[in-house]
C-alpha cells in the first residue's frame, strides 16, 4: 500500500491522519496573554491595515512612566519585527522569564513605549517587536533595531 503524504491519499490509508493546513478554523486569542490575533491576513494588506491598536492603547503606549526610578533595566537587546496578525504593543525577548510590564527605549532615537515584555519561545538571543510599537516608535519595519529594555 502506497500513502502519498500532504493533501492527497490514496486508497488503504484511511487510518493516516490528515494536517489540513486549508482549514477555516480561526485560532483563538493567545489566552496567556491575553492578546488578539489577527486572522485572514492572506490577502495583502498594509502595516496601517493590520495595526489594529485603538486610540487608548496608543496613549497608554506614549504615557510618560509616572515611577521611572522604580523601573528596573534588563539591558539591551536587538529587535526586528514580531508576528504583524498579534495585535497590541509588546516584546518578546529571552530578558524574562515571565510577562511583565515593561518599556522599551530606541538607543538611537531615544524614543519610548509601554509595552507587555514577554519571553521569547525557543532559542535567540533577538527580540521580537510587535507591528504597533514598530509604527508608534517610527522604526521602518524591515530594520534590526537595538533598544534597552525596562521592567516595571
């Protein structure tokens, strides 16, 4: 008996399970934390198209720290662009272990945002910026960005 892997299958494979990457299922919100994930995105869009982020966000993301004496620095780190279909202002990197509340600042703008840090999945030592905090801190979306990383 012969199975042809992928989509087809050929006769005496029923008991093969099939991976249908064509599905419609939509997955749901990362329930960890707590973030939209954008779906059909297969049709091309633009980066003002998929940031969904709503005017509060936006002002909580460029609100000054009202403590920054009791944020703690985790260091530098270099950041590209994280998944465009998660929504929300974060950064994922290997500088925590857990989500926490945190800031990042651009080295060489000197620009800042608010943000949810989070660790980075698998192994890196790159971070991983999300398309919000890219746009609201002005870094073209294709750079390699170094910026210092904040805990609050």
């Amino acid at each position: 008996m012969l199975c042809v892997l992928g989509l087809l299958t050929v006769s005496g494979c029923e008991n093969v399970k099939r991976l249908d990457v064509f599905s419609n299922t939509k997955p749901e919100a990362n329930k960890a934390t707590q973030q939209a994930v954008i779906t059909d995105t297969g049709a091309p869009k633009s980066a003002s198209e998929l940031d969904v982020a709503t005017k509060e966000e936006r002002q909580a993301a460029i609100a000054e720290s009202t403590a920054p004496e009791k944020e703690k620095a985790l260091g530098k780190t270099i950041a590209s662009l994280g998944s465009p279909a998660q929504a929300g202002f974060w950064l994922k990197t290997p500088l925590v272990s857990k989500q926490e509340e945190g800031r990042v600042v651009v080295l060489a703008s000197g620009q800042s945002a608010n943000l949810v840090v989070m660790p980075l999945e698998g192994e890196g030592s790159g971070s991983q910026l999300s398309l919000s905090a890219m746009r609201l801190l002005g870094l073209p979306l294709t750079d390699l960005v170094k910026i210092n990383v904040f805990v609050k």
